[in-house]
C-alpha cells in the first residue's frame, strides 16, 4: 500500500522547506523550535522574535505598554515574544520589517499610491499581517488560558484547530524556503484611511482565530485582511465596499471587519491550499477556489456580524449614556456606524471638513 500522506521535505542544504504536519504541531506549535528555520534552542543563538514589530513598538511607545490578551490577562508588549533563532530574526529584519516599515511611515496617500501600483508591495503587505497573526497565536501555546496555578495547566492556544494554522505557516516561511504564491492563495484585503476621533488612538490590533481575520491600525493608516479565503469575503462584500466613498472612522472600519469575518466563517465551500515542489518548478503554495462563491443556508447561521462588532466597539466604546442599548442594538444588527436609515453612506470625513 502506498503512502500518500505528505511527509517533510528538505533542500539539499538541508533546510526544511516543507514540514508535515505532525512535525509542524510537535515541533513548532507544541515546542521551542525557531519558528522559521525549525532549530533546536540549544542548536544556535536565540534572541526571540516581537509579536508585534519592535519598530511599531518604538513608533507608538508600547514597550512598556501591555496587551490584553483572550482570558483578559495582561503582557508587556517588550516581553510579547516567541522563539526565533537570531539569524533567522535578522532574516525577518531585511525581508520585512525594513521595507514595510519604510512604506508605512509614509503618509496614507503616498502608501496608498504605491500598494495600488505595486503588486509585491502588496504581496509584501498580505505576508507580514500573515507573519503577525501567526506570532500572536504561537504564542498562545505557552500562555495559561487560566492564571489560578491551582487549575490545569491549559493553554490559551489549546482551543485553536492547528491544522488550519499550517498553511498560514508555509506562506510565512516563504521567504525563507523560497515558495512562490499563486494568486490565488492571497486573501481578502481592504485598506483605507482612518479619521482620528481622538489623538489617543493611534495603534490598534485585532484578530481572530476562527476566521483567519486580522485587523491592524498604524496612525492614520488601517488595513484589514481575511488570510485563508481567496478573496472570496471581499467579493461577496464588493457592492458595499464600493459604496463607501470616503475614509472611515475606527468603528466604521470595524462594521466593514466584521462583515468580513462573518462572510468567512459561513462560507459553504472554502479554498482548499497545497504546496507542490518538484525538480523542475520548484515550490509553489497553490489554491483550489470553490467554483462558486456562495453562504451556508441561512438557517445554519451562527449569531450575526453583529456579534463581532459588538466585540470590537465594546473595547473602546466607554462609559456613555444608555451603554448597554447601545451594545445590544450593535449585536443584533439593528445598529450600524457605515450606512444611514436608507441605506446611504456616512460619510465622516465630509462632517469632519
């Protein structure tokens, strides 16, 4: 009988480019290994990756600022880290870090302008959300879901289904094995300018494990991604996206992420991923898209996109005035930041002019 299960594959130097995936779980999910070049700690010098990048971390001074993290604990963003050799973090440095450090220090229209005429800084874009949401995940395998040591050592990342998390690990390690995404492999993806509220919020992340959906705020710039979908989100979403004619507010930009998340969750056929290597085209990640792009029935639906934007207004929303109204008319859909009672765009920043 022929195995066909897919088993690691190495270069001729040696470097894993493929890992299976009973080795990704007990080696990178479950151990200490560098999470990109696979060594042992004892093997090379370590000094750790940030989750969130040290340049971001100076730029909006969080060092000594602290995450909140799924059980509503608290970490120091300076000690948010997980294990990376240090060659393989001074790799990550020059492939990532500078260039996208580089194009998002600009100013919203130059970045804008440059992500809609280059498609690597785009596909540069795409990765680097795909290398911070990884982190932020590994992470939660070393972290204690809950903090009376008195209960069982369960882990945050203990409820994750990692098997989704192994394809999302093969595009963050693409620069180091050299794999070519096809385009079809790049998710959903939607950029626009934030109006600050407020002078305080400058720097925000949210993500979701569930649906792959990733959510990050530098400044003035905002850009919200679902990582495993194809694009097929933003396609279902397309008409109101087109609909919307001017920057977003941060709660706005937050209605238009859960929408997101919503699509993806109930989608009923999702792309399926595959690396291909072979002597003659090298590595390639490849997708197989649904040939339609269609929701579950309705009647399998859990909750609304409500629910995620509950979620997300409920952080920041506050202490105002018939809070708990509020919140409930957001879950239940009843209440929206993006479209007026006929179903028009608000349009903030012409109220903010």
């Amino acid at each position: 009988m022929t195995d066909n299960t897919p088993k690691t594959i190495y270069s001729l130097d040696n470097r894993i480019l493929f890992y299976k995936l009973e080795h990704f779980i007990s080696d990178i999910v479950n151990g200490k290994c560098c999470f990109i070049c696979g060594a042992l700690p004892d093997s090379k010098e370590f000094n750790d990756e940030h989750i969130i990048p040290d340049w971001i971390l100076r730029k909006f001074n969080l060092h000594s600022q602290k995450i909140t993290l799924p059980n509503l604990s608290k970490i120091q963003y300076s000690k948010y880290k997980v294990p990376c050799c240090k060659e393989c973090n001074s790799e990550l440095g020059k492939h990532f870090e500078e260039p996208i450090s580089e194009l998002l220090s600009k100013s919203y229209d130059e970045i804008s302008s440059e992500l809609n005429a280059s498609v690597e800084k785009r596909d540069l874009l795409f990765r680097w959300l795909c290398l911070i949401y990884f982190k932020t995940h590994l992470k939660d395998k070393s972290l204690r879901d809950n903090l009376d040591k008195r209960a069982d050592d369960k882990k945050i990342g203990d409820i994750h289904w990692w098997e989704d998390f192994h394809h999302i690990h093969c595009i963050v390690r693409s620069h180091h094995t050299g794999a070519q995404l096809h385009p079809e492999v790049y998710g959903s993806i939607y950029v626009n300018q934030i109006i600050s509220e407020t002078e305080n919020v400058k720097f925000d992340y949210i993500d979701n494990p569930w649906s792959k959906g990733v959510l990050l705020q530098l400044g003035d710039f905002c850009v919200a991604s679902i990582l495993d979908d194809s694009s097929a989100s933003i396609a279902m979403y397309h008409d109101q996206i087109s609909s919307i004619k001017g920057n977003l507010t941060a709660y706005q930009f937050y209605e238009v992420f859960s929408h997101l998340n919503f699509i993806r969750l109930h989608l009923k056929e999702r792309p399926e991923f595959q690396s291909s290597i072979n002597s003659k085209t090298g590595y390639n990640i490849v997708a197989k898209r649904p040939e339609k792009i269609e929701l579950i029935d309705e009647k399998e639906w859990i909750g609304t996109y409500g629910d995620f934007l509950r979620l997300y207004v409920e952080r920041t929303l506050g202490e105002v005035e018939n809070r708990d109204e509020i919140l409930k008319g957001i879950e239940e859909g009843k209440r929206s930041f993006l479209w007026d009672e006929k179903g028009n765009f608000n349009n903030m920043s012409e109220e903010k002019n």
